[in-house]
C-alpha cells in the first residue's frame, strides 16, 4: 500500500501553489503535482485584484509583491512613476469593458485598489514561499486518472499511483480532473478572438497608444511593455489547439488597427476567448475544485486570479479541517464561492456585450460610462470588479458578517501597535477583543485596549462581532 498523503493538489499555477501554501498555515501537508517540468513563463494575467491582493498578504507576500507590483508599474507608467514615485502617484483603477472609470479615491477606499503585476511573477513569489515552507512540488508530473472511496482518492499519475484523503484540482480551465471527476461545466460558447502577445513591431506609432476600440474590434498597445492585446468579435477560433503563429497575430493586428504594422518577433503569444463556464458544484466526495478548473471567463476586468486565490484562502481552512476528521465545513465552500464565480460569468458576459464594435453599442457604452462616473455606479462596479463587495451569507444580520475584512492598525492593551493581516500571517483565526475569552487552539487572540469585537476566520472573512445574532462560543464552535 502507498503512503497515504494528506492531500493531493494538481496544478503549480498560481492557485495550487497558493492553496498549498494555505494548507500549511493551517498545519496541512500537500504534495503538489504538476505536469510542467519548469515554471509557466506563458503572460497571461497583468493584475491582481484587492481580495486576492489582501489574501496574499495576510500570508506575509506583501513586501515581495508590492516590489514586483512597483516595477511593473515603472515600465507602464515612467512618466507618473519618476513624477510622484510609485507610492505617491494615483494608482490606476480597473476598467470595466475598457472603460477606465473604476476609481477607489471616488469611493473613499483608496488603499483597496488593483495591483498590476505580471502573473510570472506572482507564481515565482509563490513558488519560492511553497518550497521555504518545505512543499514537496513534484514537477513533470501528469495526473492521468483516480478513482475514490469513502477514506481516500487513488491517483494513477505519469510517475506512479499516490494516495491522498483529499484531492483538489487547480489544473486550470480544461481541468483533467474536473472532467475525470463528472463535474457538470454548464455555460456560454465562445463568441470572440483574442490574442495577447509580446511583440517587436515595425512601426509602433502606427498604432494609437493604450486601448483602442475601433470599428473592427480591440487593439491595446504600448502601456505595459511590448504586451499586445486584441479582439475581434466575428465568432471563436476556427481551431482552439492549432499552433499560433506570428502571421495569425500580425493578422488580426492589422484587421483591428486598420494599419499596415508589421510584427518583427514575437517571443511569447497566446489565443483566449470568452468562453464562460462554471463547474455547479466545487465538490464531489473527497474531490474538489479551484481557480480555473472551476469556472473560466474572458479576461475582461482582470478578475480570474481574485477569483483562483480566494478560492484557495476560502478552502485551505475547510480542507485542514476535514483531514483532521470533520467534513462539516467542506460544502460551504461551494455554498460561498460559486454565487461569487457566477456574479464574475455575468460581469465578464456583459463587459463582452458592452465591447461589441458597432454604433449601438458605443451609444451604449456612452450611457454605462455616466453611470460609472456617478459615486453610487462607481461603487457597484467597483466592489464587483475587485471583490470588495464580497459577503458570504452566515445566516447574520450584521452586514460586516459574512464580508472579508480589510487590512487596519489595532491598537494592542500593551499600548503596541500591530496591522490586522500581519497578526495573521502563522494562520488560524484571530479573535479582536479588548475581553478575555478561551480560545479554542487554532484561534488567537489579539487584545486590543479597547473598541469592538470581531472573530476572522483564517480567510479574513468576519464569522462574529459584537452586533451578532449569535454568541461568540457558537461561531468558535462553527468554525473552528
Ligand atoms: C490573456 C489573459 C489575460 C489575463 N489577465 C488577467 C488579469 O489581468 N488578472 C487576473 O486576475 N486574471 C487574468 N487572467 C486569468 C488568469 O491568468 C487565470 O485565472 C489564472 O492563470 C488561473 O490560475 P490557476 O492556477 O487556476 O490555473 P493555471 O494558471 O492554468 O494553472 C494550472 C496548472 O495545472 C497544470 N496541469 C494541468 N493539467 C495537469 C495534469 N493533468 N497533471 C498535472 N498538472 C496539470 C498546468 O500545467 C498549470 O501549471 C488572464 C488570462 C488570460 C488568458
């Protein structure tokens, strides 16, 4: 018989590693399989969004982030970076359909906006942090089938069977687990041609800088290095798996921009679409799904990554503790996170529909545009976009219940100083309490010298405050 492992992720992407590191802050071992015998250096995200972002800092990534963030915004913006510096410049907002209206000074949550930074650099952060913490990442590795019964999940692999009582798929959109698995994966077919390349053109002053959408489609340029971006909205791919080639690139460059420019090299490119899917449940037995594998969108809004990381922050906890023998919170990973994944479907969707290159829709766009200009329209794009908005439903009626907290000094009864998110870096839940209380042992307690309570679950979701229907002992009882 083989050793039996704690839990089993396939897929290093940015949402297996970081689910893994999750497990540990919560006491759980996971060996992480991964087909790729080197890092994905493939671009793919540009951002990361403000729940992701904080769910990666209450992990201490913070300083390692905010330097690779802050070189990146020195190569798309040198002007307002060697102006202001990084810190003091207004940070970009995101953008809804291209629209770059989103503004958190507007508001009044300035420090809660989009990171820009290349998603290379996210998974090598986070696969440096999996191996300081001892994850054992077993590279050229091919998950190839499994089977499950009622205490583990038998996985037949490219290097070997493996047993392990959990077995979470981050394989990324065509998750070979999800479909080994029967996952149902309902959704929309795609409708458009994307391309996103790094490129040396001819002439790039034949193209107009930043995002232009032109009778023909989308072309981005010139913003964020050599990156290219296009669309075109006539139908998907004829063939999805055909190699990409330059000239199918250049091509579409062209039909957009309604230029001659030439793509000299193109070291890196890849072809996406909006297909829109998501898996109707996150679970099946002792199999489950996160990021990608479970529910794919276009890229538009930047929202796929916010979307794979708090996955993993809400499952980690739910995971660690099934392994130690109570299952009772795994469900409410899909209760929680599938309305959130289906909210972004409906936004990517209609940042779609709003991108279309016809008369109607810019006399739409025109109309959504002084929606967002006003601070109510603001706020609701702007909470939907970065998932801010997000509250779970707990069954409480106080509206912090359920929302994830964001970062803020407390004010300790010793007269100290600490942030939230640092006192919460070793994992476990935190109790902010200036009163005493017995705590169960994954629970800390930071007593603050006064103000009121509130109980974080390990994902810095609110599970209690002083407002709560509840008690305190019945949501440690919950959720711990
Ligand atoms: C053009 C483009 C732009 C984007 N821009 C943004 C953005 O600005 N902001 C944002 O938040 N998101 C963006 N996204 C989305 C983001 O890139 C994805 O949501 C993110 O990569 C999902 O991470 P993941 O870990 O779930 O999956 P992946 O990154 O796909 O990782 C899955 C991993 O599983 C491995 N794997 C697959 N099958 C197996 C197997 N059978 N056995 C072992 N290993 C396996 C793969 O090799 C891979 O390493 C963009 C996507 C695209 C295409």
């Amino acid at each position: 018989m083989h050793p039996l492992h704690e839990v089993a992720i396939v897929g290093a992407g940015p949402v297996g590693l970081f689910l893994a590191i999750e497990l540990a802050a919560a006491g759980v071992r996971a060996v992480v399989l991964e087909r790729l015998r080197e890092p994905d250096l493939t671009i793919k995200a540009a951002s990361v969004g403000v729940v992701g972002w904080e769910a990666l800092q209450r992990r201490g990534l913070g300083p390692a982030l905010q330097a690779e963030h802050e070189a990146f915004l020195t190569l798309m913006m040198p002007g307002l970076v060697a102006r202001f510096g990084p810190k003091g410049m207004k940070k970009p907002g995101g953008h809804f359909s291209g629209l770059f209206l989103v503004d958190q000074e507007l508001q009044q949550v300035p420090e809660r906006h989009m990171r820009p930074i290349p998603q290379e650099a996210l998974e090598k952060i986070l696969d440096a942090r999996a191996r300081e913490l001892g994850i054992e990442i077993r590279r050229g590795v091919t998950v190839e089938g499994f089977t499950q019964d009622e205490t583990a999940v038998t996985l037949e692999t490219s290097a070997g069977p493996l047993r392990a009582q959990y077995l979470v798929g981050c394989d990324g959109g065509r998750s070979r687990v999800r479909k080994l698995a029967g996952f149902a994966f309902p959704g929309t077919d795609p409708t458009i041609t994307g391309y996103q390349a790094l490129a040396e053109l001819d002439a790039p002053e034949k193209l107009t800088r930043g995002w232009q959408r032109t009778p023909r489609g989308l072309v981005v340029s010139g913003v964020m290095g050599s990156r290219l971006f296009t669309a075109e909205f006539n139908g998907p791919p004829p063939d999805r798996d055909a190699p990409l080639t330059l000239a199918e690139v250049e091509a579409s460059v062209q039909r957009v921009s309604g230029t001659d420019v030439k793509i000299l090299s193109m070291p890196m490119a890849t072809r996406w679409t909006d297909n829109a899917r998501q898996a109707t449940t996150y679970r099946m037995g002792r199999v489950l799904l996160a990021g990608d594998a479970a529910h794919v969108h276009s890229p538009f809004g930047g929202q796929g990554l916010n979307l794979g990381l708090v996955d993993a922050a809400n499952l980690g906890f739910k995971i660690a503790a099934a392994v130690a023998g109570d299952d009772r919170l795994l469900d409410s990973y899909t209760t929680e996170r599938h309305p959130v994944g289906a909210r972004v479907l409906e936004n990517t969707r209609a940042q779609v529909a709003l991108m279309r290159p016809d008369p109607l829709t810019s006399a739409l766009r025109t109309v959504v545009s002084d929606l967002i200009k006003l601070p109510e329209g603001n706020r609701y794009i702007g909470e939907m976009l970065t998932g801010v908005g997000i509250r779970y439903d707990l069954g409480d009626d106080d509206p912090m219940v359920g929302t994830l907290a964001k970062d803020q000094q407390l004010t300790l009864a010793d007269g100290s100083e600490q942030g939230l998110y640092a006192r919460m870096e070793k994992g476990g839940g935190l109790l902010v309490s200036p009163a005493e209380h017995s705590l169960p042992k994954n629970v800390h307690h930071a007593r603050t010298a006064g103000g009121p309570s509130m109980l974080l679950r390990p994902d810095g979701c609110v599970a209690w405050t002083d407002a709560s229907r509840g008690s305190l002992d019945d949501a440690l009882a919950r959720w711990f």
